[in-house]
C-alpha cells in the first residue's frame, strides 16, 4: 500500500487488516503477510515550522516597519507571507499552547503560565485527550516533529533539572 492510499480521514490512521491464513507455523508455505509500510506523510505534503519569538509584536521587526532586522523575514513577506491573524495573551505560556494547538489557550488548560497552574477550568495547564496539538495531528500523519528553545507550556510537576517529560510539541515523548 503506497502512502498516498492510506485512509487519513481518521486519526490515528486506521490500522491495515490482516490478510491471508495465519499460522503459527513459519515454514507454513500458505501462509502471507503484506510488506511492512512506514507511515510517511502523503506524497507534496509540506515541510511545517512554526516560530514563536516572545516579547517581540507585528511593529518589532523589520518586515512589519520596526527596527529589528530581519531581513529574512522581509524576503518572505515580500514574496506575499504575512500572517497577521496570531492572536496572542499576555503571557507566553497560554500563547505558546494557543499557537502549537490552534486553539484558544483556556480550551487546553492553559489560562496561565503553568506555575499558576489551579484546579480551575481552563487554568490547570493539562491539555485535554481531546485537543490534539498541531504537532500530534504531524505525526499521526507520518511526520516526524521537534521543539527548539524555550518549552514552557508543561506543568510544573512533569518537568525535572534533566528537562521537560511531556510537551505540546512532541506527543508522548520522553527525556
């Protein structure tokens, strides 16, 4: 089954039906199993990066008229990428879950910085089973994801001196 035939209307993809007799006998010449298919993403799908620089607004940098430089910013928007629809919070824990889950930071429990962390709805810094971030819908598709720098959208008692145990960016990895 090549890639671009994999149902992905669900996720996780669904699993591939056995075919054929199964045995428990390996010499057993009736016995078939199809080759083994890596889950890749389909064939044109695009390479994704998401960057997320903290204090820095729309009138910060070069591109947007500020007087940071970034001239490779500047190519890009000149070549027609904007995005100017980022809606941010006041603090960089809730908008780094807003931006890595694409939705609202209290829907995945992120209304404050995850020291502030409460038991309150929308405060307890625990994204719920049903909000897959950005990067677990990537890999349920094939792709392999990472996260770079700064990671503060873990709660407070899933992090260690070695380093964060769960991240938004990186579903079910572990240090």
């Amino acid at each position: 089954m090549s890639t671009d035939a994999i149902a992905r209307a669900v996720l996780p993809v669904p699993d591939r039906p056995l075919g054929g007799l199964t045995t428990f006998d390996a010499k057993d010449p009736e016995t078939r199993y199809a080759p083994i298919v890596p889950l890749r993403p389909p064939a044109g799908a695009p390479n994704v990066l998401l960057v997320l620089i903290d204090d820095a607004g729309f009138g910060s940098s070069s591109a947007f008229g500020g007087a940071c430089a970034t001239p490779n910013a500047e190519r890009l928007a000149a070549g027609g990428l904007k995005y100017t629809r980022m809606h941010t919070t006041a603090l960089c824990s809730p908008t780094r879950a807003a931006l890595l889950s694409g939705r609202n930071h209290h829907t995945v429990g992120m209304g404050g910085i995850t020291e502030a962390a409460t038991s309150a709805p929308g405060q307890t810094s625990v994204r719920p089973n049903t909000c897959a971030p950005l990067a677990e819908t990537l890999k349920l598709n094939g792709y392999s994801t990472a996260q770079f720098g700064k990671c503060h959208e873990v709660p407070v008692w899933e992090t260690s001196p070695d380093g964060a145990v769960r991240s938004l960016a990186e579903p079910g990895w572990r240090l």
